[in-house]
C-alpha cells in the first residue's frame, strides 16, 4: 500500500520529536532539512541566508536546528512550496529566461555586477558554474528595467572592455557580510575575514602563527561540514580569497581592525594554555615549619627548620656510605 505525505510527514514528526527529547529539543541538520522538505544544498543555503536559525554547539560540533524553528516554518502558509520558493536558484539559461533577455545579455549583466551570485557547483570540466536567487533576478528586473533592453550604459560597457568580473567579488563580499552577521564572538569575525586573504597575505598581516592556528581552528564551516570532493575544496578556497588589489587592501584594513578588537578581548590560545597546573597558596605557620614552593621546580623545599632537623641523619648516612 502507498504511503500517503500525510502519513510520511506525521512519522518523521514522530521520529523528530523523539530525536529532539534526546538532544534537548533540538536535531540534527539533515533531520531538520527532512522536516522541511529541503535537499541538502537547498537547505544549507537556507541556513547561510537566514531563512532557518541554528544554534551553536558549546563543544564546538556541528549546529543544530530548534523544533520551535521547524515548526515555525512548516506552520507558514503554502508550506513546502514557499520554503523552497525562498532558496530556488536558477541558473544563467533559466535566469535568462525568467527577465525574457538572452544568455548572453544575462551573463554581462553578472559580469557587470548587477546581478549577484549566491552559490557555485563545478560542471564534469570542474569549471564553476554560478547560480542565482530566482527571486532576486526577479527583483533586479523590477529595479531596472532600463538595462534589460536598448544600449548598454557606458559605466557598464567600460566594465566589460577592461575584461572585469564581478561575479566572484560580489559573491564573496555578500557571503562575508552574512557570515559576519552569524557570530558576535571577535576570533571567529576576524577569521572570516582572513578567509578572504591568501596565506602570504595573510602572514603579512598576522605575524604571530598561533594567531593565525586559531584563526583557521576557528573560521566558521558549512553546516554539513566542507565539500566532499577536493575540486570543490580547491575551488571554495579560491574563489573566497580577494584578487584585486583595492580588494586585497580593504580586506587587510578590516581584519587588521577586527584583530584589535579579539586580542583586547582575549589572547589567541598558545602550547600549554590548557595545561598549565593550577597551584593553590601553601599557608605558612608561624614556626616556619611548613614547605613552601621552589620558584623553579614549583615543588615543595624544605624549610630552615627542617634543614636543621635533618642534617645529622644526613651526615651519618653520607658516613656510613663512605665505610662502605
């Protein structure tokens, strides 16, 4: 007998509240993205968008989704469709087609840097394909109509002359700014920003290589961790790193002013913080009789006092094992 959606949804909603009793009322990221109908690249892009609050682990693990967030938007009117709606992407072809220009058309208006890119995949020649918001090419057509039909402007074709492309640098700047605006803690915003320098740079800039340990120990992942090919890894990191210098410069500045607000709230870790014993005050009585710490071995010494209660027992061993 079929399965019914209904019976579908009303089993995983069974399995989710008992997944979230277990963990606190929260679950996993690929249970939420279940819940609501997401895939997992259309869900992580909801997470990266806003559209769906994460809390953070305190040991550092991966992030979780709240059953009061799942249920807020399964309770939305037209749910699933206008959840999906919100992370529908389109590519240059669709895109095309949904403003009713050519390819073409569609590609130097990206390239120009009207239209802003919101993710990539790698096609089988491991070439980056960008993909687009459906609903923000429908808001840049209703925002400038003038430059969907008749000449280009001149500050748009001077632009394309010089060979410029916006589509990385606008993908990276608003990718930034959104995973600025998920942590208040300054290490983890300073991190983000030394994601946009290539390690010469960056060294150049954070001259103390624990500072620069904590920083990549830090830098935010993706909800569903990095990708899992080495292609896209490869193609992540490069695409996040500033090219042009105006950019390389603006990055540099930021961080460097990021970096005096982490080290005034706290010092990078370094080998040993955690480890270092925590000694407690040894209370000296009045006698001098009780140890007190060697400063360099940090062990107990004999007091005076001790010395000379000891020393004849010491100088009749040493005597004995002269005869010896």
């Amino acid at each position: 007998m079929a399965v019914t959606e209904a019976a579908r949804t009303e089993v995983l909603c069974v399995q989710a509240a008992a997944a979230a009793d277990a963990s606190g009322g929260t679950v996993a990221a690929g249970r939420a993205a279940q819940e609501l109908g997401l895939k997992r690249g259309e869900f992580e892009l909801a997470v990266h968008l806003g559209f769906v609050r994460t809390t953070a682990e305190p040991a550092g693990g991966r992030p979780r989704v709240e059953c009061g967030e799942i249920g807020r938007l399964r309770s939305e009117d037209g749910f699933p469709d206008t959840v999906r709606e919100r992370v529908r992407t389109v590519g240059t072809a669709e895109g095309a087609r949904l403003l009713g220009i050519s390819p073409v058309r569609f590609t130097r208006l990206a390239r120009a840097g009207c239209i802003t890119p919101v993710t990539f995949y790698l096609n089988r020649y491991r070439a980056v394909v960008w993909l687009y918001l459906a609903r923000e090419v429908l808001d840049f057509a209703a925002r400038a109509p003038q430059l969907l039909a008749g000449n280009s402007p001149v500050w748009m074709r001077a632009r394309l002359d010089a060979g410029t492309d916006w589509r990385a640098r606008n993908w990276r700047a608003q990718r930034i700014e959104r995973l600025l605006s998920r942590t208040e803690d300054p290490w983890r915003r300073a991190a983000v920003l030394a994601g946009a320098l290539d390690p010469v740079q960056l060294a150049e800039v954070v001259d103390d290589p624990y500072e620069r340990a904590h920083l990549a120990k830090v830098r935010p992942e993706p909800i569903f961790g990095p990708p899992g090919s080495v292609a896209a890894r490869e193609a992540m990191a490069q695409l996040m790193q500033a090219d042009d210098p105006d950019e390389i410069l603006w990055r540099r500045i930021t961080l460097i002013m990021e970096l005096d607000g982490a080290r005034a709230s706290r010092q990078a870790p370094r080998p040993g913080d955690d480890h270092r014993p925590v000694l407690s005050p040894v209370p000296v009585s009045d006698s001098g009789t009780e140890p007190l710490l060697d400063p360099c071995t940090r062990t107990a010494r004999p007091t005076r006092s001790a010395k000379a209660r000891h020393g004849t027992q010491d100088g009749w061993e040493r005597a004995a094992d002269e005869d010896r």
